[in-house]
C-alpha cells in the first residue's frame, strides 16, 4: 500500500458511492419508500370511494325531491314510460317538471360522462336502476338504486353489485352501492341485497343499460 494511491476494493462489500451510501442501502431505501407510497394511495383511494357514495346518497335524495313533486301532479304516481327499456326514460320526465338539474342522475363514483343541464335525457345513459311503477305509497319499497347487476327480483343475499368491481354494476367499484327507499331514505349496500327486492306485478326494474 503506497500513500496517496487508493486502497483495492473489499471483495463481499457492496460499492459505495458519493455521500457514503452503498447500493443496496439505497435500494432499500428505495423499496421503503415504495411501499409507504402504496399504502397511502390505498388510504386515499379508500377515502375517495367513501366520499363518492356519499355524494352518490344525496343524489338519490335530490330526485327523490324531485320525483315527488312530479307525482304532486300525477295522482301520486312516480314517472311512468310505456315500453321503457332503460331507467333513462322515465326519469327524464322529471326534466324541467321536477328539477332542471341533471347532473344529480350521474354518480360521482361512476365513469359515466355529464349529462346537458335543463334538456331531455330519455336517449342517454345515466347511473341509477329505477323500479317503475311504484308510487308515494311504497313507502317501504326500493324505488332507485345504483347500477344493478340485472333487472330481475332479488332475495336477500343475492348479487345485486358488482362483486370485483367490474361492469355490470361497478358505480362504487366492489364497495356495494346505495339504496332509495320510497320515504325519501337513502342506505348503503354491500354487493348483496340486504333484504329480499320484489319486482312485483305492475312494476318494472329497468338499469341504465338494457
């Protein structure tokens, strides 16, 4: 060993570079970081769903507003569309009768695009499954909901949201979706029906797609 000339590299030691940080030091750092990243994104994305079914539970109240005033004047009978296929018919009765605002019919946590506000909406796509038929007096009885799963009568337990987040019926991802009761009371759900979901004669559930 000379003075002044560098000393051989340690065979086994990683290499250590400029601030007297070896490679795998920072890699493990690195890794770290990574991970504390994941779990945040997670907690907010988490916290984002959260936030969208609420939205998405004040939507349903603000038609259910609405929808009463439009059986005010129709004998108390909620939106009504011969041979609908879609919930977008009949609840597009309820523009301007009931309310100009459209964006209500869209969930915030859905990718669906905006509707245009104070105009018809009956040929386009909305968010919501609507039981048609039912009127004030079904007090007790779902009268909308979030995206189903299909259009046929549930028992409690069924799948009736999108159980891995995929379409059909995926408004909230596989976090569930919300109910509207006919008094106006708006619940969460998880992907199976909490309760049995009638679809009784002279009553038709109709999802935003056919």
């Amino acid at each position: 060993f000379v003075e002044g000339m560098d000393s051989p590299s340690r065979p086994g030691k990683a290499p250590r570079i400029a601030g007297g940080f070896s490679l795998v030091e920072l890699l493990c750092v690195l890794v770290i970081l990574i991970i504390l990243a994941t779990m945040l994104n997670s907690r907010l994305s988490g916290s984002r769903r959260r936030t969208a079914q609420e939205l998405c539970r004040k939507n349903l109240q603000t038609i259910y507003l609405a929808m009463t005033l439009y059986a005010d004047d129709n004998h108390g009978t909620f939106p009504l569309q011969k041979e609908a296929a879609i919930s977008a018919g009949p609840l597009s009765l309820l523009v301007p009768r009931g309310t100009t605002e459209t964006a209500i019919f869209i969930c915030p946590g859905s990718r669906d695009r905006a509707l245009p506000e104070g105009e018809s909406f009956a040929q386009r796509r909305i968010s919501y499954a609507y039981y048609m038929g039912r009127s004030t007096n079904s007090a007790a009885e779902v009268i909308l909901s979030d995206w189903q799963v299909n259009s046929l009568p549930k028992t409690k337990g069924q799948p009736l949201f999108s159980p891995n987040g995929k379409k059909p019926a995926n408004n909230h991802d596989k976090d569930g979706g919300n109910l509207l009761l006919g008094n106006g009371e708006a619940v969460s759900s998880g992907t199976n029906a909490p309760r049995d979901l009638p679809v009784p004669p002279g009553v038709t559930l109709l999802n935003p797609v056919p």
